[in-house]
C-alpha cells in the first residue's frame, strides 16, 4: 500500500491529501493536496456529482481512502475496566454495551483505544470509546464507492487531528494537550493524554459564527464579511478595530467554552497538567487568533502544522505557500492518510 487518500468532508468545502511513502513510518511524502468549497452544493444530486467531480479530478495514483466522520456524528466517551486484552473489552462492551452507548449495538459500529492506568484506580485501564450510527456510517462508504474509492476505514475526525498533530510530541506523565479543531458550524475541544483523546466536548460556535457576526456589524455581504476575517481578524489596530470588535463576542464565547473544557476536566483529573492550547480548523488562520487567546487562556497557544515531519513532493512546490499558510485546514484529512503509515 505505497499512498492513501485522507477525505476529509467539511460542511463547507472537502479537503483531500494523498500520502506516499515506500517503507512503512519512513520518507512520508505529501503528493497531493486539495481543497475545494465550489463542490459542496445543498441539491443532492448535485453534491453527488460534485463530489464525484473532486475525486476524478484530483488525479489520485491509488483509489484507497480513509474517509472522516463529524463529531456530531459521534458518540465518544471513556471508562474504566479492568481488562487488558482487547478480546476481553470487546467482549464486554458487546455484552454490557447498553450500560455505555446511547443506542442498542446492534445499530452502532464502535471501536476502542486503550490509553493507560485509570486515573483513580491503577488496577484498571481506562479505555477510550468511539462509536457511530451504523446507517451512517454505510452511507459514509456508499458515497465513497459511488466515486470509485476502495474505503478502508471510517474514523472520528478527532483520531485523525490528534495523529496529525501529536505524533511527533510527547507529554509527560501528567501533561495533557488541548485542541480545538474550529469548523464552519462548531468547534471540537480534545483534551489529548498520552496521545489519545481522553475527553471531549463539541461548541456549537465556528466560522461561520464569526463571518455572521462581522457581516451583521458592518453591513457586510457574507463573501466580504468572510473575506474580512481572513485578512483582518482580531488583529488591533485595524480599520479602527471595526472587525475585531464584531468578532470579539462570538471568539470570547468560544474562549470560555474551551476554559470549561478545561475546568471540567481538572476538578476530575487534578493532577493534571494543561501544557498547551493547539488551534486547528478552517478559522484558526484567522489574524490575532493566538495572541488574543494566549492573553485570555493564560497558556501556551500554537497553530497546528500537520505537515510536520512529512516531505513534500516537487509537484506541490507551487502550493507551498498556500499549505503552509493554511496548514490547519489539513489537520484531519493529513491524519486520516497516515493512519496506516504509523
């Protein structure tokens, strides 16, 4: 399996990469990126074309792809159990499923991660769960298919933002990681431990939030209004603050979501430690971002950069810039084609 497409279906745009490499964790290369937002279309019969479209003209070399799941779409948690083999936990969650998922199992795929010593009690391991409403999931497949894509595996967009980011840093044994991955309608807060999503919670704020805040303030349309919190954002002292005013409430609202995140987890892990704050997503290009946020978080603040570690292709060479500035905006679908490679 020398590349694999990462499929990252966004509610506004889709966002594809093919990963290469020749031996398995070594010279990963990035051959191709794209990002298209004129292929989302609302008619039905018209995404299915669209999508269609976006695949044939990519010009993929291998029709292999690993395809997102939203977290709205997802059911996650985590337990304590006091087994080690996998056979075991499977066991017991087809058995004693009803205790943790919100569906019967027999209407759910589910899959699970074993993430270390429970936190109370070190004779029991705490076992991360996903889980997915099995119609979905098939109708995940069937799309792919419909494209001409072999689908190998279907997973939270989480999973694959945390491989993309984490898998080259590692935390100490009581540190813990956040991300917020911003999308168009919401925001996903990760709290990461030993490199596995130990909890998380969605916020119903994201870009397109901001762009309606902005567009309302200033009598904007919402293409300008878009474009405005691209260029601008929060950054002071510009077109006298007009802008970073209009997006300062919905930002403010989000900030203190992401310090509930935090809170809810220290009052039940505190021990921990937050090291730092990793902002993905389409909207966390946006100016100022990380400053504001630093000043208000009153923690390390960083942009992702899922590139990290992976060598770019000559033929990408003309993109360069753009993936660099809008590396963030790559951060699942980088993740879900490396799930494979590491």
């Amino acid at each position: 399996m020398p590349s694999i497409i990462g499929l990252d279906l966004g509610n506004t745009s889709y966002r594809a990469v093919e990963v290469f490499s020749k031996s398995k964790s070594k010279n990963l290369t990035l051959e191709k990126a794209f990002v298209c937002s004129e292929c989302v279309k609302e008619n039905t019969k018209e995404a299915e074309e669209g999508f269609k479209h976006f695949i044939r003209d990519s010009g993929f070399a291998t029709r292999d792809v690993l395809l997102s799941l939203p977290e709205t779409k997802v059911f996650s948690t985590s337990v304590s159990l006091p087994f080690r083999d996998p056979k075991e936990i499977r066991n017991y969650l087809d058995i004693q499923g009803g205790k943790v998922f919100p569906k019967p199992v027999s209407e759910i795929v589910y899959s699970f991660q074993i993430v270390g010593p429970g936190e109370q009690n070190k004779s029991e391991n705490e076992i991360s769960i996903v889980a997915c409403d099995r119609n979905f999931s098939e109708s995940m497949f069937i799309k792919a298919r419909s494209a001409g894509l072999r689908v190998l595996a279907v997973e939270p967009e989480s999973h694959a933002v945390v491989r993309a980011l984490m898998r080259n840093r590692t935390q100490a044994a009581n540190e813990v990681d956040l991300i917020a991955n911003i999308g168009a309608n919401d925001t996903d807060t990760m709290v990461i431990k030993n490199g596995y999503v130990s909890f998380s919670r969605n916020v119903a704020l994201g870009g397109i939030a901001m762009t309606k805040a902005i567009s309302s303030a200033l009598a904007l349309s919402y293409e300008q209004a878009e474009a405005y919190k691209k260029s601008y954002g929060v950054e002071a002292g510009v077109l006298d603050d007009k802008v970073r005013k209009a997006i300062l409430p919905v930002l403010e609202s989000l900030i203190n979501e992401i310090k509930r995140t935090m809170n809810f987890y220290f009052t039940r892990n505190n021990l921990c430690v937050f090291k730092r704050v990793v902002y993905t997503g389409g909207s966390s290009v946006m100016p100022g971002l990380l400053a504001y946020s630093a000043e208000m978080l009153d923690t390390e603040v960083e942009l992702a950069n899922p590139f990290e570690g992976l060598i770019l292709s000559p033929k990408l060479e003309n993109q360069k810039d753009f993936l660099i500035a809008n590396g963030p905006l790559f951060s699942v679908a980088i993740g879900l084609a490396l799930r494979d490679f590491i």
